[in-house]
C-alpha cells in the first residue's frame, strides 16, 4: 500500500494542495496534515462526520468517510475505485463536522493522471496472429500460388536465419517473375 502525506491549509485561498494519483489507482492511502496559516487549529474534539467529497471530470459527485485524528491532527482517506475512473484534475475536499453543526473544510486538486491502457481496452499479444490467419486464408481461397513454390533459408553470418519463399512463375513471354 502506498502512503502520500500532505499538508492541507483550512483556510480558504492559500496556495492549491494537489494530489497526484493514476487513473484505476486503489492502492493508495491519502493522509492529511490540517494546518491553518492564520494560527492554531485543532480538530474539534466532538466531530461527528468526517468526509472527503468531489466531483469528478465526468461532472459525478463522490463522498466517502474518511478517519480523523485529533492528536495528529490528520486526516486518512484510502482510495477507491470511485475516485479515480476519470482522469483529470478534479476538486475534492475534506468536510470535519462538530456535534454543534459546525463544520470545517479543506480544499486539494486530485490530479488523476491518464492510465497507459483504458480499463475497457483489450491488449493485444501481436499482430502475427492476424497476419497467418489472414495469409492461410488467402492460401485457402489461392492454392495455385503454393504451385512451383521454392523454399530457402538465408544465413547472415551472425547466426540469424531467415526463411524465404519465391514463387517461379513465368509469364506468356516465358519470362520469370
């Protein structure tokens, strides 16, 4: 499991905490530092609701628990696969609410960065494949061409071979092509 610890201002228009994680990443646990740039914060001792929520660049919404804690004054959010299916850079924040209804918010970028494949993209070994069902189909359609077919092998001294194949054909003229 993967840790990233930030730190997280609580009062609105500081400078942008930005959280980078990959595209389908659920192996990471978020942990942030609250801090208040104007002087001393806590985390109220009697909180009732600790969330993370935000929006996704497909415009959906996503809230989840996360845990607090009080002495450290950290807060812990494990990623999920709702978090991260869409990439882009996507608002989220911390909400702390105290038994009074008072609530305290902290803003960061989630910054989810495109995966390499799409979770639907279907991998592919090689070409190759493709490429002897379409020749041995055509071969199939075309036994002709495998008449007078010669074979040979090619050596280039490194200890490469390559096999090659011609065709000796010859046209009305008695040309060979």
């Amino acid at each position: 499991m993967i840790t990233q610890t930030h730190r997280l201002d609580i009062i609105p228009g500081g400078p942008k905490t930005v959280v980078h994680v990959k595209q389908y990443q659920t192996d990471a646990v978020l942990v942030f530092e609250l801090y208040s740039r104007l002087g001393s914060f806590e985390i109220p001792l009697n909180y009732t609701d600790c969330v993370v929520r935000g929006t996704k660049p497909d415009g959906n919404g996503y809230s989840a628990e996360a845990q607090c804690s009080y002495s450290l004054k950290t807060v812990t959010v494990q990623l999920t696969e709702q978090m991260t299916p869409v990439a882009g850079r996507c608002p989220f924040e911390i909400s702390i609410t105290d038994s009074s209804g008072d609530m305290i918010t902290a803003t960061f970028i989630l910054d989810v960065q495109r995966a390499a494949l799409d979770a639907d993209t279907v991998e592919s070994d090689s070409a190759i494949r493709e490429i002897e069902a379409v020749t041995l189909e055509y071969l199939e359609d075309h036994p002709e061409i495998l008449q007078n077919l010669t074979l040979g092998v090619e050596h280039d001294g490194e200890g490469n071979v390559t096999l090659i194949a011609w065709n000796d054909v010859t046209d009305a003229d008695n040309e060979e092509y």
